[in-house]
C-alpha cells in the first residue's frame, strides 16, 4: 500500500475528506460512532494523524516562536546572559501558549535555509552581524519581528539597551577611580575566527552594531580623561569564553607598561582575565582593576559589572511579538546599572 493519507481513509469508509480531517481536529464536529469508525480504520492503516507542519499552514498559524540568534545551540544553554535572556522569553511564549523554535546561526555561517522553511508565527533575532542573509530571508518572510540588541532594522522594533552610556559607564568607572592604563578585551567585533590584537581598523570595521556602540562609549571616556584611543591595548577574542578571556589578560598584562585595570564586554571574558591575573601573582583589586559587563556571571566572583535586565529583555521581546498587536517600529531602551564589587578600586599611588 501507498502513502496513508486523510482520503485512504475517507474512501475505506465513503465519506468526504473534510469528515475525516473534523474528525482529528475538530471532534465535535462529528458523531462520537463516526469518530471511533474513523480512528479504527486510521490505527488498521497504520495512519498516526495529519501533519502538524501542513495543518498550520493552512489555519495560517504555527504555534511556534523563531529565535534566531548568531551563535550554537551548545554555547546558548551555557553562557549565562543568554540562559536569562531565553528564561525571559520562554515566560512570554508560555503564557500564550506557543512554543519556541529555536534557530542557531553559528558565527561565519551564511545559509539561510532553517529561516526559509521555518513554521513560525513570528521572528526574534538576537545579535546578528550587519547585512546578515539571513536577516534578509526574515524580513522577506512578512511575519512579526522583533530584533534584540543588533542590528537596527529601519521599520522594525528592536530591544536592548543604551549601549554607548553603558560603555562610557563602564569605563569612566575606572578612570574615575585614578586608572589611566587601561587595557580592553572583546568579543564580538567580527565572525571571521580571529583571535589577536586588535588594530585601529579591525575596531572601526566591527560588523556587530551593538559592540561598536559599547565602544563608542569606551572611546568617549577615555577621550574626555586625555587618553589617546588607538593607543589604548586592545585583545580581541573569536568565543565568548573564559578560556579566551585568560587568554586576552596574560596577552595584555604583557604589555609594557603593565595595564592597572583591563575592560571586558563580557563577564565571561572577565573571569577569564581574573584567572589569568591570578596565574601572574597580581592581586585584584589591588594591582588590576577588571570590569566585566552584563552581571550575568559576577556575583560569586566579585565582579564590578554593567547590570543588564536580560530576562525583562526576554520576556519584552516575547510578549511585543505575541501580542497579537502591531508591533511599533523604534527602540525600547532597558535601563542599565553599574555595580561596584571588589574587583576595582583607586589607583595605587
């Protein structure tokens, strides 16, 4: 026997198509002794229902939530600040009882099949780089979308926060308290793999919107405090992970003269240079100051931080996109925090 489908089963028992399909989706629709007949024949035929992904097309609605963010699935169920940005989302979509179909876009990957054939009722893209392919295939699909931290798309809703204020935070922090040999470590700035020191160039050329906006706001408090901005140590890193975030500190403690206090876009990165401080024999606070960014993975450590409202972020983001409302194009601005922990303190004179 050939493929089973809804009008096998409709002919075994000479009735309509449309009487079979009542029968699985709408029961009331039928007679309780015409739905048992039909799911009799339909277990004799070895037949386990119509196909969800068919049927959602045709009721113009999937039941599901596209995330689509520019990293692996492995590293998003690991990295602190997305785990609290999904719990926020995940709380949006069950409350309206949707699920999620998530969608990882490692760095360097330019398909855009899993956008194209994706049953969803709407978009969230978290942090792709600019004139990403599949960016493209999302807005060409005409469906809701809402966009989280990068980049900005004219005409459509994106969440985040003011990230040159918080840059500008994070860094005047430091050089508030004396420090004017700084050192930055990044990730974030490219998805080409690179892993190394940072030139001018590479800095100006970031093809991730909400980097080059925190570093705006790095630029600008070093600037106001005298420093010259291409003189300042910058590492930059490929992954988002403590390993590279050790990796950027010994590489910038190198440097002569010594930096006092290093700047990280990630608490990640920020452990990776306490760790890498350690293995030196400095001591923080009181011979390097570190700044992480995000208090996602600070608390325990002792980490001065940006604080950012990741699942209020999340759950934002979920609930203007399931709303059922027209989503009002612009940027929703969270508010930020600086939180002083024992990392950072005055200069020693």
């Amino acid at each position: 026997m050939g493929k089973v489908t809804l009008q096998t089963i409709a002919d075994r028992l000479g009735v309509s198509r449309a009487t079979v399909s009542y029968a699985f989706s709408r029961p009331d629709q039928v007679s309780d002794g015409l739905r048992r007949r039909v799911m009799e024949v339909a277990d004799e035929l070895g037949y386990a229902g119509p196909n969800p992904t068919a049927r959602s097309l045709r009721l113009g609605r999937a039941g599901a939530l596209g995330l689509l963010f520019s990293e692996t699935l492995a590293y998003a169920f690991a990295d602190p600040y997305a785990i609290g940005f999904f719990q926020g989302l995940a709380t949006a979509a069950e409350d309206a009882g949707v699920g999620l179909l998530i969608l990882p876009i490692p760095h360097g990957d330019r398909r855009t099949d899993t956008v194209r054939d994706a049953v969803v009722d709407a978009f969230c893209v978290v942090s792709l780089p600019d004139h990403h392919p599949a960016l493209a295939e999302v807005l060409a699909r005409k469906l809701p979308v809402v966009v989280v931290d990068e980049p900005y798309v004219e005409g459509h809703a994106l969440v985040g926060i003011d990230e040159p204020a918080a840059g500008a935070e994070a860094a005047g922090h430091l050089l508030g308290l004396g420090h004017r040999r700084l050192g930055i470590a990044m990730v974030g700035l490219h998805d080409d793999g690179y892993t190394g020191w940072a030139d001018p160039a590479r800095r100006e050329g970031a093809v991730f919107e909400a980097m080059r906006m925190r570093m705006t706001g790095y630029r600008t408090a070093c600037e106001a405090a005298g420093l010259g901005w291409p003189a300042v140590p910058f590492y930059e890193v490929a992954r988002n992970s403590r390993d590279m975030g050790r990796k950027a500190g010994h590489a910038l403690l190198s440097a002569d003269p010594r930096p006092t206090a290093i700047l990280t876009n990630t608490d990640v990165l920020a452990l990776g240079v306490l760790d890498a401080a350690a293995d030196l024999g400095l001591e923080v606070p009181g011979d390097l100051s570190v700044v992480g960014f995000s208090d996602s993975a600070a608390e325990e450590a002792g980490l001065t931080t940006i604080r950012q409202p990741k699942q209020e972020i999340g759950e934002a983001a979920g609930r203007m996109l399931l709303s059922g409302s027209e989503i009002e194009p612009g940027r929703r601005v969270f508010p930020h925090e600086l939180v002083v922990r024992a990392s950072t303190a005055p200069l020693r004179s």
